[in-house]
C-alpha cells in the first residue's frame, strides 16, 4: 500500500510528484502546483540495464505459460547475448523462469545442471522458490542447496535453512546432512552449530551428547570462548540449565571473574549466557559494560540496546513472554525495539501463539498489530483480537486513528472488520462535518471489497465539489500518489540481474543521483483545479469506477502533462491490481509514446500480458509481448 498525500483543507505543504519514469519533460509542461514542473532525473544506466533484464526474463516466462517455449528460448538466447550471460547463469535463469511460470516439474529436472556460486544466484532461486506451494518450498530449497560446493556456503545455507523451518521432518534432514560433511578438522563453530540445529529440530538428546562431546575440545580452546558461551546457552535451551551453570561457573575459574566483560563481543554473548540460565541480576550488570553506542574502531557492533534485543528474542523462543517482553521495553532505540518487536510478534505468529504476540503488538507498526488481530479472529480468537484493536484506534472520538487502522485491517486482508468500523468512521465524519476525509472514507470502502458504497461517497463529494460558486484557491484534496520512492525490487528476476551486474568485470558502483527538491510556491486557480481532477480521479480509479476516472483525466489541461500522465498511470496500476486488463490497455494508449514514457509503457504492457494470460487469451498476450520486445531494443 503506498503511502498517501494527507486530505485535509488544512494540509498546503507542496512536494515533488514522482511520475514513475518521466524524464526530460518538455518545457511545455508546467506544475498544477506552481513553477516549472521538474524532472525527476533519469536512473542510473547499471539499474536500468537490471530492470531490463528483468523485463526480457518476464516476456520469455509469459511466452512459456501461452505454451511456447521455442519463442520463449529465443528470447533467452537474446538475453545471453545482450547481458553476455555466462552458461551457468542462463541455465540458472531458465530454472526461475519455470518455477515463476509454474512449471515445477521442469524446474526439478534442471536442478542437477545448475553451477552454482552460493551468492546472488542462489538468493535469487530462494525467492523464486517462495512462488511454490508452501509445503514444497523447503524440501525444494533444500534440494538446491546441495547442488552447491562446500566451500562455496553449503553449511551457511542448511543453517539458514533450518532457522527459517524449525520443528519441521526437513529440519531433521538438514542435521542429517551437517552431520555426515563435518569432521575432525572442522572449527569448533561449526558443530556447535550443528548442535544448534538438532535444538531446532526438536531432538533435544542428539544436541545434549553432541554438547558433552564437544566440551573437552572447548577447554583446550582457550581462544575460543565465544564458542563456549555459545555452547552454555544452548545447553540451557535444551533444559540442561544446572549444566549450564556450572560450565559457566568454570569458564569464569579459568579465565577470571572480570576478564569476560572486558571485550564488547564477549559481554554480548555472556550477557545471553546468563540469560538464558535466568540470572537477570547478572544481566544487567553485564549490560552497564557495553557501550551505549558501537564503538567501529573496536571491530565490534555489540551495544546495550542490540543485547537488550538478543535477549528479548531468546527468551521468546524459550516461550518466555513475560522476560521477553520485559527486555523488550528496556530497549532504548525506538527504531531497533519496532524491529525487534516485528521479529518476535512474526516468530509468535508462526508458532500460533496469539495471546503471546498480542501481548506485544502494541510495539509493532499498525500492519503488524492488524495482522495479529486478524491471525486471532481466524483462530476463533476473537475477544483477543478486538482487544488488539481497540489498542490500535485509540479513543473512541480519533478519527484519525480510527481510520489508520481500517486502512491497516484492509492490507492484511481483514476487510470484514475494517467494514463495520468504516461505518462508524462514516458517521463520525458526517456529524463532525469533516468533508475533507469522505473522499479517504470512500477509498478505504474500496478497499474493503464495497464499491457501491465508495462510488456513492465519491459522487456525492464530486457534486458538492463542482457545485461550488468560487472556485478553490488551494486543493481541496490530494491525489493518491506516491510520496516515498519506489522500494527496491525484491524479486527473484531482479535479484538475479543485480547478481550478474554486479559480478561484471565492468561493473561500476552507481553514482548517487541528486535529490529533486519542490519550490513552494502558490498554485493558480487553474492549478488547484487540476489537482482536485486529478484527486477525484485518483479514488474513483481506486473504487473500480475507471470510466468516471477517466473521464476526469481527460478535463485536466494538457498543459499540466507531467502531472496528468501520473495520474494515467496510477489508473493503469490500478486497473491491472482489479484484473482488468482491457481497462488497463485502453488508459496506457492514452500516455504519450514518449522516451520519458517507455518505460512505464513497456513494464505495464508486460504486466497486461501476464493478465491476460491468467484469462487464457493467448491471442491477446503475445502482441503486446512483441510490442514491449521492439520498445526494449529502440
């Protein structure tokens, strides 16, 4: 969901649209905003080559579901040719393309070929692999991952593995197979985490006897009491905390009572020691030694608030909410307790535990604290999730807050809740007299599945709108634009394009490109029509209503071009997120064919081609194919 524009009379500060790929605009174009309409600079050639790749890769994965691979091979080998792919990257790149096309079959057979390098390439089939249904994904990755040399991160990727899938039969595998590449040269980490593995997998007695064999070749290690450390939470993890205790009591004998602390690294991973044995008096102490701030010249990262955080999420796997939360709350950093509260409240989420993650859920961003409310009302949970939700809406008169988190149930999905509190929204903004919010009311009712009601809103707002004598001197509204850059793309196709440029000989780190600042000036009466247009077209596209949208683009003066192709392209986006790609065909012939355009044109051309053949109109996709192949080589 992005994020929007406030919608209040009151709200006149201008920014800078982004217009999604609009470069060298012609001077012709001026902003509805007032001054001249800026472009926004074009990206970097390395990232547009990445985009491009991608581009290509999705034409040969559409080709492949309209159920013709030899057109989708020539595209490849055109690919190979352009990107001067290496064979073992192509041959990586046709197994995503069968797993995304859904041709899981095709994709297993190809694993025995791959050449793998255990960086980018592999992260790129790991995201790939999340389009498999959710029980074939770990077995598959798995199967992967043994393609790859030993040195190349095998071990590093079963251990990943295993933390992403514990208490699972795979988890048991991936021990099995740790187990039977280890031997006696092998640093003392690696069994330890190898120990930590069978913890995960639930075989508390295979880590016991793998930790009591492991303990005379710590002792002679006398270097290496991270590792022992490490052994002596994991045998407090598995219940053995008397054993625990008493190797931590030794470790202490032999090295003396203070020299522990004395390194940040050190302190860190004692601080967890003791954690995990429950002397929290010690905790503490032991946290007053780390250093508020990471020190870099200490070639250490450790502070009080990231082993605050460590401990806070022990002590949830070991189910220990109370402490865990305990330690949550003591975590300085605003930023790093949101994120640790998002990791433990995902973990709670996992392992169904609905009271434990609601618990917290007040320390999470509010789609997080809509997903737990959600999880628990699907659980039959339901005093638990309202009282969730009551937490996120605040009084019972905050309108703002209110609407914050109708809009928060409607990205997780639970729409069936943020329905009837938009209702009460509703009667709040009426008796409030609070017209600026309707048209947000509107929107959120699109989004919770009720157009009815959302057209109504919308028309009955538009009405007022143009009924009025004097026009307006500032916007009224603002469109539902973007206002943050893009995220990056986290794709596998993606992924895998940024693994080959960036392994080029001749690559180049990007240059940073200047930021696009907005002069604030007063807009025109004219102006400030435009956006309000453009506002209305904006919601009603959101509401489904594509052909009222698009009759409202049409009256914004071509003047304002820049402006009003972003406005083109949000209905586009919107009409390919309705499935509609007619619709969305019929907006994208409207933009320019432009260079400042290409790109938005021959991305969503892609995108209207995949819709079209999810509808089986095969004769419908394959031109516009085509079509973005020619865009790709002007």
């Amino acid at each position: 969901m992005h994020k929007l524009f406030p919608v209040t009379l009151l709200s006149l500060q201008l920014v800078g649209l982004p217009s999604m790929s609009l470069a060298q605009v012609k001077p012709a174009c001026i902003s509805p905003y007032g001054g001249d309409d800026r472009a926004i600079p074009l990206s970097d050639p390395q990232l547009a080559k990445s985009q491009q790749g991608k581009e290509m890769a999705e034409i040969a994965i559409a080709f492949l579901k309209a159920g013709q691979p030899e057109r989708a091979a020539q595209v490849n080998e055109q690919m190979r040719s352009r990107f001067k792919l290496a064979p073992k990257d192509l041959s990586t790149l046709v197994m995503i393309q069968s797993l995304i096309a859904g041709d899981q079959a095709a994709a297993t057979a190809h694993v025995p070929k791959l050449n793998l390098t255990g960086f980018g390439d592999i992260d790129a089939i790991f995201l790939a692999a999340r389009t498999l249904p959710v029980q074939d994904q770990a077995d598959w990755i798995l199967n992967v991952v043994d393609q790859l040399p030993i040195k190349n991160g095998k071990l590093l990727w079963w251990i990943v593995l295993a933390e992403l899938y514990p208490n699972q039969p795979i988890t048991l595998k991936i021990a099995a197979k740790i187990r039977s590449v280890l031997t006696q040269d092998d640093q003392l980490s690696e069994w330890v985490n190898l120990a930590v593995v069978y913890r995960q997998a639930g075989d508390f007695q295979a880590a016991r006897s793998l930790l009591e064999s492991l303990t005379d070749q710590a002792r002679s290690e006398p270097r290496n009491l991270s590792n022992r450390l490490r052994m002596i939470q994991e045998f407090a993890r598995i219940g053995q905390r008397d054993r625990a205790r008493a190797e931590l009591m030794n470790l202490n004998i032999e090295t003396g009572s203070n020299s522990l602390s004395v390194n940040p690294d050190l302190t860190h991973h004692l601080s967890l020691a003791y954690a995990a044995i429950g002397d929290l008096t010690t905790v503490a102490d032991l946290i007053q030694k780390l250093p508020v701030q990471a020190d870099p010249d200490s070639f250490s990262f450790h502070r009080q608030d990231s082993t605050r955080s460590a401990i806070a999420r022990q002590f949830a796997e070991q189910k220990n909410v109370q402490q865990s939360q305990r330690f949550l709350l003591s975590i300085k950093d605003a930023k790093l307790q949101q994120e640790t509260a998002q990791r433990i409240i995902q973990r709670f989420l996992q392992t169904e535990q609905w009271a434990s993650a609601a618990a917290i859920s007040s320390l999470a961003e509010p789609k997080l604290q809509a997903m737990v409310a959600y999880k628990a009302a699907l659980a039959n949970q339901s005093a638990l999730s309202d009282r969730v939700i009551s937490t996120m809406r605040g009084n019972n008169g905050d309108l703002i807050r209110l609407l914050q988190t109708t809009s928060a149930l409607n990205q997780v999905g639970y729409q069936t809740k943020a329905h009837t509190l938009l209702q009460e929204a509703l009667s709040l903004a009426t008796q409030q007299n609070i017209q600026p919010l309707l048209p947000t009311i509107a929107v959120q009712f699109a989004e919770a599945g009720d157009f009815e009601q959302a057209n109504q809103l919308l028309d009955r707002q538009l009405r007022s709108f143009e009924q009025r004598s004097q026009k307006p001197k500032f916007p009224a509204f603002e469109p539902l634009l973007p206002i943050s850059p893009t995220p990056p793309d986290e794709s596998a196709l993606w992924r895998f394009f940024e693994y080959v440029r960036l392994s080029a000989s001749s690559f180049q780190p990007e240059k940073p490109t200047p930021p696009v600042t907005a002069i604030p000036v007063q807009p025109s009466i004219a102006g400030t029509t435009a956006i309000n247009l453009g506002s209305f077209a904006t919601f009603y596209s959101r509401a489904r209503n594509f052909t009222k949208a698009d009759q409202l683009i049409q009256k914004i003066p071509d003047q304002y071009c820049t402006f009003k192709a972003s406005i083109i392209q949000f209905a586009v986006l919107e009409a390919i997120a309705a499935n509609q790609p007619e619709v969305a065909q019929s907006l994208l012939a409207k933009l320019s064919r432009s260079a400042q355009h290409q790109d938005f044109v021959r991305a969503n051309l892609i995108a209207i081609a995949h819709l079209y053949l999810t509808q089986n109109q095969s004769a419908k996709a394959i031109p516009l194919l085509e079509q973005s192949l020619n865009l790709l080589h002007t």
